[in-house]
C-alpha cells in the first residue's frame, strides 16, 4: 500500500531503537519545550516512552505551563450538528456503518436543520460542528453547503451560529473552493489511523477504504483555499506512539508543503457504538494513563495547535485533560441526526459526559476556566498562517481573553441561570488582572458594559 508521506519505516526505526529518557535528558527536552517553540519528532518520540511516576508528573508539569502561557484559562466551546448517519463505508468502529441495520438512518431535511441550529442558539451556542456519514454520494457537497447557509440563517432573538466548523469526507479541490466559499471554518478529518495495514483492515469497503486518498485530504483542502483544517487519530484502532508520531509526520509535511500545519487536532478514543464489536474491544484501547501523555506531548510538541476533546470522555478525564494542553470541548451534545430536537436512536457512539452546556459551563468557571464562544479569528481572516503569527506567547492572551470574555458575557446576559451569570461574571472580574495590556483591559471592561446594554458580538 502506497502511504505517502507517512513513513512508516522510519516511525518503526524510532520505536524499536528508542529507550526512555533518563531523567537528565527528559530534564533537557522538557527545558526546550518551556520555551514554548515546539519540539521536534525525535523529542517528542522520547517524551511519549516516558514511563516512571516522576518523569511523568514532570511532563506534566511542563504542559500544564506551555497551555497556562499560551493558552490562559480560556476554553472554547462548539457542538456538533449531525444531519445524517447515512454512510457507505464500512468503518469497523461505528455505528454509522452501511451493513450496521442496527439503527434508524436518518438525513435532516433543511427545515429539520434549521429547526436543530435553533435549538443550539436557544443554548447560548455560537460555534457548530456540522457532522454527517458518507452516504449521500453526489448530492453530499450541495447538501453539505445548503446546511451550511441554512446554518448561518437562523436568527433567533440574541443569537446565532457565527462559526461554522465541519467533519465531513474527503473531497475533491473543487469541492473543497466551494465549502470555503460557502464561508466554513476549519475542515476537519481523521485519518482514524496511520497505519496502512491497520487502515486496511479497518475500512474494508468504501469509499474511504483508499488510504492515501484520505491522507492527502487536508492538501486538497488548502488547496482549495481552506486555512484551518483539523486532524485526528481514533486512538484504539493501533499503537498510539506509532499514531502520535505519524500525525506530527502529517503536520510537517502540511508545513513544508504550505508554510502552516492544521489549526486543530482531534483526540477521540473509541467509544462503544451500537453494532459494533470491534468498538467494544479496541484492538488498542489506550488507558487513561496514555492518553493523559499524549495530550501533553502534543501540547509542548506544537504548542499553537488547538486540541480538541469531545462528549466521548468523562466529566472527570476533561477537566484533567484541560490543564494538560486542552483547548476546545464539545459540549451538551447529541450525536444522532435531530438528537437535540427528539433523542432517540441513531447514536454514533455512546457519550462520557451527558450534561448540557449550562451544566458544563457551572463546572468548568468551578474549576477557574473562562468558556469561550469567540469566532472572531475567522470572522477578521486570521486564518491559518496568520492565525498562527497572532498564537505567538502573550498574543493569545491580549486578543483572545478579552474576546472570551465578552462572548461569555454575552452568554451570561442572555442564556445563563442567575446563579451561573453571578459565578461567570465574579471570573471575569477576577480574569481582567490577566490582560497583559492597560489599554486592552480599559477597552474589555467598556466592551462588557455595552453586552450587558444590549451589544452583541464584540471582539478584537
Ligand atoms: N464520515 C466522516 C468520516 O468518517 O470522516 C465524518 C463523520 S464521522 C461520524 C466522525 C468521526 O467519528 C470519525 O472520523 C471517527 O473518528 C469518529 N468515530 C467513529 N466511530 C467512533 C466510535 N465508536 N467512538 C468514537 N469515535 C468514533
Ligand atoms: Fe461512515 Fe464516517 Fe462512520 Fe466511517 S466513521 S462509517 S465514514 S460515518
């Protein structure tokens, strides 16, 4: 099987050659890494063999530092829209599975879409992920970008969906012009795995059972003019040290090719699916210990590449993940087609967490992190290259704090609880000392006083 530029041979090499750190050399690769610019493959392999209790909490450590410097205490939210679980793949691990007759296949209708997007703003959401299996064949992009301007229609009272994300397969360079026209944010993908004999097994039908077809997805994608595209591996499928080191394979090769590497990375770890075997005993089931691990050496590997971690894992396993380089959560979501309007069955995979946005906002504020639902990034073209200059340390916190504090104020006036808008706006209050910037913190206090008159969508 032709890979591509995943080299296959050389991840092998590292892997059977490489011991673990001793703790002088674990000393140095986590001294480089606080200085925030990245580390390179052969560091960040060393840091994932890492297996001693002391080693450990010292990585740690340095990623808790590397996401409070970059990053503050600032978490952004979206929730995913699945419009259908029609799909002609045969992907062993999901329930969307064409030969799964184990549950009701559904695609949304624009009024269901629209009726759907409704229900999220009604929320306090501004940010989607628009998610559908691969069964619609030739009318996938038009419906793709029918729901899309569906999506941005809706106007409900204080809200609306001003950042349309979506997960959807791997497209052609026209189709991928025509998506960004229709005004999406980030185009995300798995490859699922990086493995080719794995990615074989896995797919044994389909359209997305041609691997380097798949792979090469995000190069069509910038190809056709989209900045920010999102990665992942869904971890259980094969050895995640093999998969971590593939991906940031993946990510320089889209650097070199393009002057920028993905905006997101995904870190799903395989939930049970109705239907399917292979998800309730993965191949590679990745334990809480490893996937805590991961999440740092990818922080401190690309320090200003978003990470992204769904409804699939617990309460408990997000909150951990956040101080160790998380940047954006699902949540309050529903992952069967017209799940927020009727939930029933069609359910991609069980979720971890069941809560719904309000009740995940009480709890993350409890554990001192601001939500964020700023779209303003995209909304002024920094994208991809430049979104990348503006991550630079200190940055983040001069434009992106006081854009999460206004949107969650926003939040607060129009959707909160008074008991989550008293403990939201005591944060604020408490955040406004970490705007690096006098003049900044003058405009963000300004700014919030016009949200709480009635003004939407500021940011800067
Ligand atoms: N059909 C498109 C595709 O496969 O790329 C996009 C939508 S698919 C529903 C989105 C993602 O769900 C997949 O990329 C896969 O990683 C994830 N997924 C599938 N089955 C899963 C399971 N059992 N547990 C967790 N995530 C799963
Ligand atoms: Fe279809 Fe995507 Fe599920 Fe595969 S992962 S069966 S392509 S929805």
């Amino acid at each position: 099987m032709d890979t591509g530029f995943i080299d296959h041979a050389k991840i092998f090499s590292f892997l059977e050659s490489a011991r673990p750190p001793d703790a002088s050399e674990t000393a140095d690769i986590l001294a480089k890494a606080r200085q925030l610019k990245g580390l390179d493959y052969a560091e960040a392999a060393r840091l994932l063999l890492i297996d001693d209790g002391e080693s450990l909490a010292e990585l740690f450590a340095a990623a808790l530092f590397a996401k409070s410097e970059i990053y503050g205490k600032r978490l952004v939210l979206f929730a995913p829209l699945y419009v259908s679980n029609m799909c002609n793949n045969e992907c062993l691990y999901c329930a969307f599975r064409k030969s799964n007759d184990r549950i009701t296949r559904r695609t949304l209708g624009q009024e269901e879409i629209r009726r759907e997007t409704e229900l999220l703003v009604d929320q306090g959401h501004k940010r989607v992920l628009l998610v559908s299996g691969e069964g619609l064949g030739e009318a996938a992009l038009g419906y793709s970008l029918k729901a899309i301007e569906t999506i941005y229609s809706v106007k409900r009272g204080d809200g609306e969906i001003r950042r349309v994300n979506i997960n959807i397969a791997a497209l052609p360079v026209d189709a991928y012009r025509q998506l960004k026209a229709a005004r999406v944010g980030t185009y995300q993908l798995f490859q699922e795995t990086y493995h080719g004999d794995t990615f074989g097994r896995m797919h044994p039908s389909g359209p997305k059972a041609d691997y380097l077809y798949h792979l090469t997805a995000m190069d069509r994608a910038m190809q056709g003019g989209i900045d920010d595209v999102g990665v992942g591996v869904l971890f259980g499928l094969y050895d995640y040290r093999f998969e971590v080191l593939a991906m940031l394979q993946h990510i320089r090769h889209l650097e070199e090719t393009f002057g920028v590497g993905c905006h997101t990375i995904s870190l799903p770890r395989i939930e049970p699916a109705t239907g399917s075997d292979l998800s309730l005993h993965p191949p590679h089931a990745v334990s809480d210990a490893d996937f805590r691990k991961i999440i740092a050496v990818l922080r401190l590997t690309v320090p200003y590449t978003g990470m992204i971690l769904s409804t699939r894992e617990n309460a408990d396993m997000r909150r951990e993940a956040f101080s160790l380089g998380i940047s954006q959560i699902s949540a309050g979501s529903r992952t069967n087609p017209g799940g927020y309007s009727s939930p029933d069955s069609g359910e991609q995979f069980s979720l971890g967490d069941h809560r719904n946005l309000e009740e995940v906002i009480q709890d993350i504020v409890g554990h001192g992190y601001i939500p964020s639902f700023c779209t303003g990034c995209y909304r002024l073209g920094r994208t991809g290259a430049d979104f990348m200059d503006l991550a630079k340390p200190g940055l983040i916190k001069l434009y992106c704090l006081p854009n999460a504090m206004t949107s969650f104020k926003e939040y607060l006036v129009h959707y909160a609880s008074s008991r989550t808008r008293q403990e939201g706006e005591a944060l604020i209050e408490r955040m406004m000392a970490d705007i690096p910037d006098a003049q900044v913190r003058e405009t963000t206090v300004k700014n919030l006083g016009r949200i709480e008159a009635g003004a939407k969508d500021l940011y800067l």
